[in-house]
C-alpha cells in the first residue's frame, strides 16, 4: 500500500511527467491579495523626506483593494495574470476560461491549484471534465 504523502506527492509529479514526454501542458495557478490601492502623497521619487510619514494600518482605502490571479504556463515559460475586485468562483473560472482559449482544445491541460475554496467545488470540477482539464490539487499537509 502506498502512504497518503507519497501518493499526494505522486498526483502532483504525474503531470509534470506527462509535460516532459509533450503529452500534457502543466500550468500553475495561484492567487496574490488583497492588493491595497493606497494614494501614495509627495509625488513620485523615492528620496527619503525630512520627517518620514507613516501610513496607519487603518488607512481608508477609498479605491478598494485588488487581487492578482495568476497563471505559470511551464510549456510556454509564460506568466498570466489579472486583477480583479474579488477572487471568488466566478472570476476563477472566467480565469480558467482564458487560460484554455491558449490552447487547442484537444490539448490535455493540468491546473496544478492550492486548496483554496474558490479552486473546489462541484462548478469547477464539472468544468474541468468538460474542458478536457485535469486539476491536481497540492497537498494540504505536509509529507510525513
């Protein structure tokens, strides 16, 4: 019997495997935020000021905040992203529907995502099936 770690460590190598021997394109997904869009006062060089200001932890943010969604082609050595309001389901997918119109249809493609909630669900699961996507989930701890 094989141990959980291993077997965990294993589903995440098969596809780069499979991206060696040019049966499989692997990509790497992952999300960065939240961003603050924070007014930066004193126009735009880096010199350092008399007396240094200091930003407070509570500082409104009166443009929101912004996440990066972010994507590795490791075939192409291409990085993707964009930002976004939120980084819920549904701008994971709109993500996700983007990275596959980069390549042919036919091509099999591997997500290999953390475990994070917008990356599970029934929604995803049943579009990676339909979009000829395989998702390989890291492990959520650590090898033995």
């Amino acid at each position: 019997m094989i141990p959980p770690s291993r077997a965990k460590k294993n589903r995440i190598l098969e596809p780069y495997a499979l991206a060696e021997a040019g049966a499989a394109v692997v990509i790497c997904l992952d999300e960065f935020g939240p961003l603050n869009l924070q007014p930066q006062p004193g126009g735009k060089a880096w010199a350092p000021r008399a007396k240094p200001r200091r930003i407070r932890a509570t500082y409104t943010r009166p443009h929101g905040v912004r996440h990066l969604l972010s994507a590795y082609d490791l075939d192409r050595d291409r990085l993707y992203g964009h930002v976004k309001r939120r980084k819920s389901r549904v701008e994971f997918l709109a993500f996700c529907r983007y990275l596959r119109s980069l390549h042919p249809p036919t091509t099999r493609l591997h997500f290999v995502l953390d475990n994070f909630s917008p990356h599970l669900g029934e929604k995803v699961r049943a579009w990676a099936h339909t979009n000829n996507v395989k998702l390989a989930y890291t492990p959520s701890t650590p090898p033995g």
